[in-house]
C-alpha cells in the first residue's frame, strides 16, 4: 500500500510512494501538506486494495495513439491500419499548420493532452466542430469517433484510465446511403460497355457477391468450373507507396477480411461458359501467380484502376450515379431476395461475419419487390378465411 515520507529540504516536503501494482513500478507524487498527502495516500491505498487502480502518469494522447497504431498494426489488414492512421493523425492528434501562429487543425483535437484528461465533454467540442464543417462529413466523423472510442477503450483496459468517456458522449445522426445497386437488365448493359475481360469479371462480381479484392486476388485452383463452385480463400490488397520499401512490390495476396469470408460460393451455370473461354482466351499471357484476372504484367489489378477507366465510364455511359464496385454484393442480394434464397444463406455466401449486416440490405430490398405469384395466392387465401360470406 502507499506510505508517507516526509523531507524537509524540499519545497513539496510531503512525499506519498506507492507501487503500481501493474507494473510494479515505484511511484512518487509531492504535497504542500500532511492533510492532503494523508488524503491521497488513502485514495491511492483503497484503489490498490479495490482493484480499480489507475496509473496517474500522464501519458500524451499522442504518444498513446501512435503506440496503439503500432500494437494494432499486425491484426488488421494493411486498409484498415491506412485508416487508422489517416483518423488518427489528422483528426485525432491533429496537424499544426506553421503558418499560422502553430494552430492545430482541428482545434479541439486532442494533440498531446494526456489521455487522463479527456472528457465526454471534450470530445463533444471536437465532434461538434468536425460537423460543422462541409468536409469531413458526418459518415467521416463517424468512424473518426469509432477510432477514438477504440483507442480509448484500450487504455482502458491498459488501466491508463479508469472509465471510457465515450460511454457519455452524445450521438448524432448520420445520413443513410442511398439503396443503390445495378438491376438485371442494368448490369447486362453495363457488361456490354466494359468489353469481354472487365465483363467477366463485373460479372462475377455481381452473379457470386465478391468483393473487388477478393474477385482480383481470384487463382485458377480457386475454380471448379465442373462443379459450378468457387472458393474464396484470398484476396489481393495494394498498399500505399510511403509503406513498402523501395523496389518492393506493392501489392500484397492475403486472408480474406473476416473467417467469414473464406467461403465456398456457388458459380451460376449460366455464367460458367463466360468463365471457361474468359480462361482460353488468357492463354499463354505472362501469369506467374495463376491469377483469373492478371493485368498485363501478370500482377494483380489497380482496383482504384479498375474503378477509375473501366466501372466509372460504363456506369456514366448508362446514366447511372452514385453505385460503386462494392454494390455489387447488393445485385447479388436482390437477385437471391427476389429468388426466395433464405436470408442465412445469403449471408454465408457474400461473407458477412453478422447476419445483421446481411438483413439491413435483405429488407430494404425485399420491402421494395412486389409479392410473388404464389405469395399473393397464399395471401388471398388467408384473407378468404377472415372475410364474411358474400350476400
């Protein structure tokens, strides 16, 4: 527990010491009086004996933040650590802008205020002035809070603090995306405007719920034509450049995002003659990793390429805005809604790890279909058992 020493010689001359019991470090602090070393030193004995001890050394939330980057680093995939990052370093700690007296942009981010100090309050006044700017928007803001919630959580649980402020922080509405995706006939359209490779793989995308990194980090092995089956087991990711070392390719073929998303998807028998002559047309093309779409030098492809010249043109080419590679899991979804596919199913095989995720689209887009055949004859026939005979 904690002790009291006096030394006169110094201006504080009532020292309590204590151990982190933690760390087992030794720790000091200095008082002006007996009363309020007695004070803490009690304060300090009874957290101890409790378990709810807190290390009091400031520690800057920028040093933190920088060192829970570090930590986190190895367990996500290298996207989300750019993420991470980006929300960390400049909205978090925030930027000190030279020129202008060395004010930090945000001005309420929290730079090197130690990480005991921030309030529900505090980050109230951050999280107001972000939203009261056009840029970033409020989907933006919201994952900048997640981040810090995340960060602040772990010192938490580090015993850096002893509760997470974000717990008492007001929420704030974020503007729902539109329910934007291709139709049947609008994807048949679109296919026919990106040429045979770009349709395949559009294709594909769309009929098997892929995700872009999944369908570009695709093998030939991944493939079972004869069976109608694929299995996703990989994806391909490109880094950014500060983060590979010079002559280092900057792509990368990892795990997919979740335990989820290793799936086996089925490979509708419609579109498998497209995939067999997609692969004999591939030929003897330089293809080192096996990859289903190589780009010319046999690496993975751009994604950002594949959306900047190929989807972008083809989809303002039939008028359509608002709708990227990623909603092509929702045709996927609708296709299998308007199928009567279940929704456990569905989740299974676009890869999501909550079923949830898989139900906020399922029922956006099963509350816009109109009632199948069968199901208004089912529902006739339950209105005719609740209606009065006919006079």
């Amino acid at each position: 527990m904690a002790s009291i020493i006096k030394r006169a010689d110094r201006p504080l001359p009532w020292v309590v010491a204590w151990r982190d019991p933690a760390t087992k470090e030794q720790r000091r602090k200095a008082f002006a009086t007996k009363r309020a070393a007695d004070g803490f030193r009690d304060t300090v004995s009874t957290e101890v004996r409790q378990g709810t001890y807190i290390d009091r050394k400031p520690i800057p939330f920028s040093a933190f933040a920088a060192d829970w980057l570090a930590r986190t680093k190895p367990t996500v995939s290298p996207n989300t650590h750019a993420l991470h990052e980006w929300a960390v370093n400049k909205y978090l700690i925030g930027t000190v802008d030279e020129k202008n007296q060395g004010r930090r942009e945000p001005e309420h981010a929290f730079g090197t205020m130690p990480v005991q100090n921030i309030t529900a309050e505090r980050i109230e006044r951050w999280q107001a002035e972000l939203l009261g700017k056009k840029k970033p928007g409020p989907r933006s803001v919201e994952i900048f809070r997640t981040v810090l919630g995340t960060i602040l959580e772990d010192a938490r649980k580090k015993r850096r603090i002893f509760l997470n402020p974000m717990q008492d922080v007001r929420h704030f509405d974020v503007p729902k995306r539109e329910l934007e995706y291709l139709r049947p006939e609008e994807l048949k359209a679109f296919c026919a405007k990106v040429g045979a490779f770009y349709g395949v793989l559009f294709l594909l995308m769309a009929l098997c719920g892929l995700r872009i990194g999944e369908a570009l980090g695709l093998q030939r092995p991944d493939l079972d034509l004869t069976r109608g089956r694929l299995h996703v087991q990989r994806q391909a990711v490109w880094l950014r450049k500060k983060d590979v070392a010079p002559g280092e390719p900057r792509w990368r073929i990892v795990e997919p995002k979740s335990k989820a998303g290793n799936r086996v998807v089925e490979i509708p028998a419609l579109l498998a003659p497209f995939l067999q002559l997609h692969l004999e047309t591939l030929g003897q093309a330089r293809n080192p990793l096996g990859l289903v779409f190589p780009s010319e030098d046999g690496t993975p492809l751009h994604p950002g390429n594949v959306r900047r010249r190929h989807f972008a043109p083809a989809l303002a080419a039939l008028g359509k805005t608002g709708i990227r590679p990623h909603d092509f899991r929702r045709t996927f979804i609708a296709m299998h809604v308007e199928a009567g596919t279940h929704p456990k199913q569905i989740q299974e095989r676009v890869g999501h790890s909550d079923i949830r995720l898989t139900m906020d689209v399922y029922g956006k887009i099963a509350g816009t279909m109109a009632l199948s055949r069968e199901q208004v004859a089912r529902l006739d026939a339950v209105t005719a058992r609740a209606l009065p005979a006919a006079r």
